[in-house]
C-alpha cells in the first residue's frame, strides 16, 4: 500500500507585498488509495471516489452560474495634430496698498508783543502781552485705526477641453501681466474694499468653417413668340357713272358706294310718307284727339337746316372745317298758312297757348310726322279778310314715328 | 349739270344736280388793307387765300331732289366736297352756309313718286374751294 501525497493549496492572492503571494490559506488533503504494489510502479492509477473521501455532496440550492466578460474597447488615435489643447495662463498680481496717514499737526502762533511795564506802587516788572494770539490745532489720529483694509480676492480658472485629433489646432492664451490694485485709504474710518477678479479663459474647439458658394447661371432663353399681325387694308374701287337720265337730276337719286371711316352717307332711297292726308295737323303728343286741323302752308314755305360746325382760317389761307357728330343738328319749318277761318284760328291760338314749350306733334302736307317745338308763339295772327286769317309760325322740328 | 361728290378725297357719296340759275357768284377771297403814312406813302397788306374762292349758286330743285340734297348736307356739311360745276371746272372746299334754307317756291308737274306733290324749291349754297 502506497500512500501518495496530494497537495492541494489554494493561494488567494489578497494584495501585493514585494512581489511575492502570500498564501492565506493551506489545506492538505491525504488520499489513501488502497491496493498493492508489485515492481515498479510505471502508472498511478488514481481513482477519486469523492463518496471515499467522504465528501457528502448537498444540494444547498439552485446552481449559480455567472458570467462575466469584460468587453474592452479600445481606441487608438492616430495623431497627425496636436494630441492636446493647451491652455495657458499666467495671472501676476500685484497689490500695493498705500495708507494715506494723515498727519495732523498743531501749530501755534503767538503774534504777540510783550511789554514789560513796572507796578508803580511795587516796582515790580510786570509783562504785559498785546496783541493776536493763534492757534492751530489738529488731532492725531489714533495709532492702527487708520490701517488700510483691502482685500482683493483674484479668482481664475483655466480649462482645457480635449481637441479631437483632426480639429484644427488653436490655442488660447491668456495673460495677466500686471494687476495693480491699489487702495488708498485717506480717512480713519474704517473702510472696506473688495475687489474680486474673475478670469476664465478657455479652450473650445472651434472649427472654423469657410465656405464661399459661387453660382454661375446662365439662362438661354429661345423665346418663340407666336405674335401675329392683322392689318386689313381696304382697297375699293369704284368706277363712277354719271347718268344723264332726267330721273337723276330730278328724283331722289344719289349714288352711294362703299368706304368706311367717314360720316353717315345719306339714305340710298328716299323717304317715303307715312300719311296721305292733305291737310296739316297739330297734335297732342299725349292726347291724339287734342289737335288742330290746318290748310297746307303757302309757297315760300322754308326749311332750315341749321348746323353747328367750327370753321377756321389758317395762316396760309386754308379753310379747315371741323363739326362732330354728336353735335346738335337743328331743322326748323317756317310756315305761312292763309285762308283760315276764325273758328281755327281760334283753336290754334288756344292750342299753343296750352303747349308753350312742349313737344307737339305736326302732321305737314306731304304726310310725314314730325316732332318739335312752336319757337315763336306770340307770332300775332292777321285777318286779310272777311272770315279769312292768316297765322304764321316757326316750328323746330325732329324725325318722329307716331 | 352739277356734280357734288364727298367726302373728299375718299369719296363715298355723289349727287347730280341740274345747273344753277342764273346770277351764280364767283369770288376772289384775297384782301387788301391800305396804309397811308404821313409824307403820302402809299402802303398795302395782302392776305391771300391760298387761292380760294365763294361760290354762291341758286338751284332750283323738284321736292325730291331737295330730300336728297338735304340729306347729302346733313351727312357731309363739314366734309370736303369735290363739286364739279356746270362750266366742268373742279372745286374743293367745304359748304359755308349756315344755315341751310330751302324754299318750297311753286308747283311743279308731275309729282315724283313717292311725294304726293309736284312741287319746285329753292336753295342757295355757298360754297368755298379752290379750284383743281
């Protein structure tokens, strides 16, 4: 029976001392394997019954299986920059604090004049002072109380921020190369002053960014314009046939063509009458049945046409004649009927007397209806003769259909 | 016969009258103004007319052919009128008158249809033109 030594250390390592572990803790466990030994023992043969070793195995609880792994990223930077920003600055400071003791002195002046004058009873000299005495007095201060008191607090913090590898390389530098702070104190009182300073410079990183955008734009423009022009020109001919035929120059004949651009030319026909009485007859615009029944006028009859044109003389002679259409056009009848009896003249006076001013209607001789306006209403009527008068009157006149 | 044609140039209308009655009128429209200084000198202005001349004609016309003439100098009284005169001389101008006055003068047979009447009227027209 061989007994084999089995070592089993557990070494914990709690910490480092010169390099070397420290064991904690030690446990040796014997193993007695039982059997015999013939020659040499070329092979161990172990077999580890754990229920030998009288191990018990309990099951205190659930298996606990825990995994760690420790995933380490790691970046490497390639630096072609600066690896850092630099931020430097200096902060002097220099403080003076000057105390302005006033001192305050006295001065006395005696402006004085001493006469010495003797008592006449005892002879003795007696010092009489004449004259202006000054005095000038001032007060110290008291020691320490006039201790200038300044206190200058500087605060200054300089911070660094991490400029990335391929950030442009800035640096800030800030300096401070003089602070004077002085503090004058010129009063005993008791004064405080405080002067604090802030400074904080620090580094960003600041990509400047410039960027000049230039447009260059052409435009071609092909315009298609589909203009059209329309001129029409009016080319008319006319051939010009003058007739020798009595009718022409007697009948309503004129010879009218074509053209534009100029006035009204005049009716191709020639008007026709819208009655075939006789006689001629005032009418009543409004009361048909209100009228007075006249002979047809005597010859001399008249028919104005009156227009209102300008007429104008240039310098060179020329006459230059201008009317518009729209001007006014007057017609007037001027009229002469005899043979009337009393009875009608009576009722023409009557009837003029009762439309002074108005339109009246006016049937003439040839049966054409006009419209107008008696002008000369106070036109006295004449008796030439025995039961027979005469009345005249002027009457303006336009187109009327009844 | 006369031959009244408007407006002138672009003429669009025409109308023939018979010739006018006698004692029709032509004249000069140049004046002279005469000024006389204080040694006797004798000083005349001269306007001219740039050749223009009145004409005053009397037509005696049938009651038809004075609707027509009334309408041709309703339609054209301020147009320039090419007047062809009974002597064949040509005229241009414009009518002067003002106002126009027609004057039923007589009987005069047959009536010309569609007027009920025969009847003769008057007109006397100024005219002012230069001659062509």
């Amino acid at each position: 029976m061989a007994t084999l030594y089995v070592n089993r250390q557990v070494v914990n390592v709690l910490g480092h001392d010169a390099g070397k572990p420290r064991v904690t803790r030690q446990c040796i466990e014997i193993l007695h394997l039982p059997g015999s030994a013939t020659g040499n023992v070329y092979e161990v043969s172990a077999t580890d019954n754990w229920d030998t070793l009288g191990e018990d195995l309990q099951e205190v609880g659930p298996v606990t299986v825990s995994a760690s792994d420790a995933l380490t990223f790691r970046e490497t930077v390639v630096v072609r920059g600066p690896q850092y920003g630099l931020a430097e600055d200096s902060l002097r400071f220099s403080e003076s604090a000057v105390a302005g003791r006033p001192w305050n002195l006295a001065a006395f002046d005696y402006l004085q004049q001493a006469t010495t004058t003797y008592d006449p009873m005892t002879l003795e000299p007696t010092t009489v002072y004449t004259g202006l005495q000054d005095e000038a007095s001032a007060t110290k201060p008291p020691p320490g109380s006039n201790a200038p008191a300044d206190s200058l607090n500087l605060t200054e913090s300089a911070s660094v921020v991490v400029v990335h590898a391929t950030a442009i390389e800035c640096k800030a530098a800030d300096e401070w190369d003089t602070l004077d702070d002085s503090a004058y104190r010129v009063q005993a009182n008791d004064g405080q002053e405080t002067l604090v300073f802030t400074e904080e410079a620090s580094v960003e990183v600041i990509r400047p960014a410039t960027d000049v955008i230039e447009w260059t734009e052409t435009a071609t423009a092909n315009v298609v314009r589909n203009l059209t022009a329309e001129d029409e020109l009016d080319f008319r001919e006319s051939v010009g046939i003058i007739g020798f035929a009595a009718d022409v120059l007697h009948n309503y004949h004129p010879f009218v063509g074509g053209g534009i651009g100029g006035p009204t030319p005049p009716p191709a026909t020639c008007p026709i009458p819208a009655s075939n009485e006789s006689l001629c007859r005032l009418y009543d615009l409004n009361d048909y049945a209100d009228f007075v029944q006249l002979r047809p006028p005597e010859f001399g009859n008249k028919d104005r046409l009156t227009m209102n044109r300008i007429s104008r003389e240039t310098r060179g002679g020329s006459l230059i004649v201008f009317a518009d259409a729209m001007w006014p056009k007057l017609q007037t009848m001027v009229l002469t009927i005899k043979g009337l009896s009393y009875a009608q003249v009576q009722a023409y006076l009557a009837f003029v007397e009762n439309h002074l001013g108005v339109d009246v209607g006016f049937l003439d001789w040839e049966g054409f209806y006009w419209k107008g306006t008696i002008m000369n209403p106070n036109e006295p009527t004449v008796q030439d003769g025995k039961d027979s008068y005469t009345i005249s009157f002027e009457f303006e006149y336009e187109s009327w259909e009844p | 016969m006369f031959t009244f044609e408007a407006p002138y140039p672009a003429i669009q209308t025409t109308s023939q009258l018979p010739n006018p009655q006698w004692s029709d009128q032509e004249g000069i429209q140049d004046t002279v103004t005469r000024k006389l200084a204080m040694d006797g000198t004798k000083f005349t202005y001269v306007k001219r007319r740039n050749g223009r001349r009145k004409l005053h004609w009397t037509f005696r016309l049938t009651r038809n052919k004075v609707l027509e003439f009334k309408a041709l100098l309703v339609s054209y009284f301020a147009s320039k009128v090419r007047v062809t005169d009974h002597n064949g001389r040509v005229w241009v101008g414009n009518f002067t008158s003002n106002p126009f006055e027609f004057e039923g003068s007589g009987r005069a047979e047959p009536a010309i249809a569609p007027m009920p009447r025969g009847e003769w009227w008057n007109i006397e027209i100024e005219f002012e033109g230069v001659e062509q």
